[in-house]
C-alpha cells in the first residue's frame, strides 16, 4: 500500500512539472488590441459598459437595466458584494418592472424559497403584485401608444 502511494506521488508530481514546464515555455499572444483601444479604456472618462449586453452603464447600480446582468466596479467578486447584489435583484422583484417571464416568475419564486423559507409565502405575494402592476402599466402603455 505504501509502495503503490509512492509511486502515485512521484507520478503525479512528475505529471505536475511537466505541465509546469509546458505553460512556462509556451509562447505568449499579443493583446488581442492595440494600443489605442487600451488608452480609450482607461480614460478617465470612459463608460463602463455592460460585460453582457454591452449597453453603456451610466448609472451606479448593480445590475444593468438593459438585460439585468451584474455590473458595476465589483461584480459579484466579494462575497461583501454578493449579498447586496442578491438583496438588490430580490428586492428588483417586488418593486421593479421587469420584463416578466414565466421563467422569471419561477426563478424569483425559487429564490424565495431558498432564501425566505418561512416568509416566502408573503415575498411571492408581494412579487405577483408587483408583476400584475407591471403588466397593467405595460397594457396601458400600448393602449396609449395605438391612440397615437
């Protein structure tokens, strides 16, 4: 048994440096932009823009408007930073419009399950309150756009 656990370390540590040794010497590529591109991107005032959507972020929230992906400085790196950004999509749910799907309807369910055990019955309350608000003001947004 030790022999075979020796021979098993030696192997994979052999193994180990041989890929080592394989990325060190690889050849290294270029940026894939030049030199312009770089100076327009650490401008001072450059706009961030969504790592999704690509839609310019002119605003300090933590999710883009356009198609509701994290952005901002920090994304969900921190773990500090990830609660908020959870507490902040949640709270999206319930005061929001949000182009309301069925599977985004069962994704806030789910998350209140998950996260609001025994107080998802009056967060789901809230989210499908929230949602015949959004529809009624989408439906009267069309009504007013067709009397145009």
């Amino acid at each position: 048994m030790r022999i075979e656990t020796l021979a098993l370390l030696i192997i994979g540590t052999a193994f180990g440096c041989r890929i080592f040794v394989w990325l060190r010497e690889a050849t290294r590529t270029p940026d894939p932009w030049g030199p312009e591109v770089e100076e327009a991107v650490e401008a001072e005032d450059a706009t961030p823009l969504c790592p999704h959507c690509l839609a310019p972020q002119e605003h300090n929230g933590w999710f883009c408007p356009e198609c509701g992906h994290t952005c901002g400085q920090y994304g969900n790196y921190l773990p500090s930073v990830y609660i908020f950004s959870i507490g902040q999509g949640v709270r999206g749910g319930v005061e929001q419009r949000n182009p309301w799907s069925p599977l985004v309807t069962a994704g806030y369910v789910f998350i209140a399950l998950g996260y609001f055990t025994v107080v998802a019955p009056v967060y789901c309350l809230f989210l499908f309150i929230n949602r015949s608000r959004s529809r009624r003001l989408q439906e009267a947004e069309a009504n007013a756009s067709e009397a145009i």
